[in-house]
C-alpha cells in the first residue's frame, strides 16, 4: 500500500486570492492553528502545529490532493465536480475524497438564455450552443437526459458570450444573480449547488500524520458546529418542563438542576445546535420560562 511521503506535516491547499481565501483561512485559525507566511507568500507555516497551508488556484486544488502534493484542500463543489469528470475520463480508479461541506462559498451551476427568450428545461438545450467554464459538467447534464448540443468553453466572462455571439445561452456560477441581469440574462434551470468543501487525498498516510489529521478534522468539525451553536440558561416551572425543553431549538438532553429554596422550579441549560431568535426565547417566555440568558459557544468537542 502507498502511504504519504516521509514529510510528516499536513499540507492544506486554499485559494490563495479569491472567495473563498479569507473563509479558509479563518477557519483553519479557529481550529488554533497560528502561522507565519513565506517570503514568497505561496506558504503558511504552522507554528504551533505541523500543517502548513499552500496558496493556490482554486482549479489546481483537485489535482495537488489527488497526487498527494496536498494532503487536504478546501475547494467548492463546481471545481470538485468538474475535476473528478476529468480525472474519470482520465481513467483515475481511486479519486480524492470529499470529507465534510463547508459553511461558506454558496453558489450555484445554473443555465441562463438572453432575457425573453422561451426555455423549457431541459428540452430547450438540444442543439443549442452552451457557454460554460464547466464543460464536463455540461456534457454530462446533455448526456443524463440525452441530448446534444455544442459546449463552447470560456475560461471566464461567460456571461458576455451570446452578446458576442459566440453562445446561444450560458452555464455559470450564480450567487445573487447580479451579474445574469446586468448582461440581460435569465437564469432558467440550475444543475449543482454548491458550497466549499474539505478534500483530501485519496493515499493512506503514514501515522504520525493520520493522527494530525483526525485531530484537525475533529475540530473543523467542532467549529461548524459551535457558528450556530448558542449556550442557554433558564428558569422554568417543573410543571412545564416538558413544554419548554419541546422549544428549545436543536437541543440533545438539557441540565436540569433544582433551584434551591424552591419546590417547583428548576434552572435549565442547555446547548441548542441551531440559532436561538428572540421568537422563541418569547415562546418560551409565554410557556413560563424566566431568566433566560443566551451566550455563545466558543469551542466544543464531541
Ligand atoms: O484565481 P482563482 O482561479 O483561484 O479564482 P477564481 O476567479 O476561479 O474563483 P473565485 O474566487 O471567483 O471563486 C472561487 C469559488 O467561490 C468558486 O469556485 C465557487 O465555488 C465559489 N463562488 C461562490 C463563486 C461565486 N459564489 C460567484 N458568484 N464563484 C464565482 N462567482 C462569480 C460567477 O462566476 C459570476 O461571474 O460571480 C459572478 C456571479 O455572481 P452574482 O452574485 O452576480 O450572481
Ligand atoms: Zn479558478
């Protein structure tokens, strides 16, 4: 079996100037890592742990894990998606893995035609010719409901292809749909949604590195979770305990503890896994609850 190369420090591949630069980096600072970057400012050295971060394209990220240059990456799903076509029809067997979804970098793959013109998905596309920076991605859609049509490649600035002339209607990222209206585009059917994403590499590592890993995966999980997560405390009649635990968003088996000098109240606390808005601290106001403190999470492990 091939296991990673002698170096046993993590590489990360991020993007080094783009969307989705500033969400990775501030997430791998949350999981505690402090780095200094190189002089050449193509790396970050982990101080205080062995991970280091390499900045990259975000189209060259796929490539560097699956060959093991990178042990992980951070990457949105249309660049995965594209890349695994690619290294399929390449004939890879064993393809680099997806790990977790990130909580940043939502977008979405949709086809768009000039404003006014009738579309009917997906029987609109046969014949037509797509511009699009995701051909495989395109061909695949045609191939998955049988159809033909020409796929003309852009590398960028699709949207201004069939004001060219070069397209009769485009597939690309949509995020508020700003850019499909300023270029009198109508968005008509999307393909794939997507957001960033964790990969890694589809060789075993060594032991040392494995632990890393695992230890860095724990906590980018632990670090999804506490951004929703919020701490609350309450008082409640025991009589509608059942009630108001029912309110709490998100919550596995509250604390609850006897409030001293009192029979019939208790304090409650609890750690909701979902956003706590004021219409529910106000039901659970109406349900006979008090004292209610909301705090945030700071760090947690399961
Ligand atoms: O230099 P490098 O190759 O690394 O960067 P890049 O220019 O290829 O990528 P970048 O930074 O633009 O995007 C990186 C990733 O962010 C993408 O691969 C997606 O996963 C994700 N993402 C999220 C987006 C968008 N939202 C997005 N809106 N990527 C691109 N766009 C573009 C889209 O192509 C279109 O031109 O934004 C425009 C549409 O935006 P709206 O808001 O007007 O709809
Ligand atoms: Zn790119």
């Amino acid at each position: 079996m091939k296991t990673s190369g002698t170096d046993e420090r993590i590489k990360i591949a991020v993007q080094k100037s783009g969307r989705l630069t500033e969400h990775s980096m501030d997430l791998l600072t949350r999981c505690g890592l402090s780095y200094s970057r190189g002089k050449d400012r193509l790396i970050c050295y982990g101080e205080n742990m062995p991970i280091d971060v390499l900045l990259v394209r975000d189209d060259d990220i796929p490539s560097l894990v699956q060959e093991d240059v990178c042990d992980l990456g951070i990457v949105g799903l249309n660049i995965i998606e594209e890349c695994s076509l690619a290294m399929r029809a390449d004939g890879e067997t064993r393809l680099f893995e997806r790990v977790t979804s990130l909580d940043f970098g939502q977008c979405r793959l949709s086809f768009a035609v000039p404003r006014g013109t009738p579309y009917q998905h997906p029987d609109s596309l046969a014949g037509k010719r797509i511009a699009t920076s995701y051909p495989r991605i395109v061909a695949a859609h045609l191939a998955q409901h049988g159809l033909d049509a020409k796929v003309v490649v852009f590398s960028g600035a699709v949207e201004i292809a069939p004001s060219l002339g070069r397209a009769d209607m485009i597939c690309d990222l949509v995020s508020s749909g700003e850019t499909l209206k300023a270029h009198d585009l109508q968005e008509v059917a999307t393909v794939l949604e997507s957001r960033a994403a964790l990969i890694r590499t589809p060789i075993e590592l060594g032991p040392e590195k494995l632990q890393w890993m695992q230890r860095l995966l724990q906590r980018i999980e632990g670090v999804l979770q506490v951004k929703e997560s919020k701490y609350i405390m309450l008082h409640a009649p025991r009589a509608a305990l059942k009630e108001i635990t029912a309110l709490l968003p998100g919550s596995e088996a509250p604390t609850i503890m006897t409030l001293e000098g009192t029979e019939d109240k208790v304090a409650v606390h609890a750690v909701c896994r979902e956003n706590v808005f004021w219409e529910t601290l106000e039901q659970l106001k109406e349900a006979g609850a008090s004292s209610m403190l909301v705090l945030p999470v700071e760090k947690m492990l399961s």
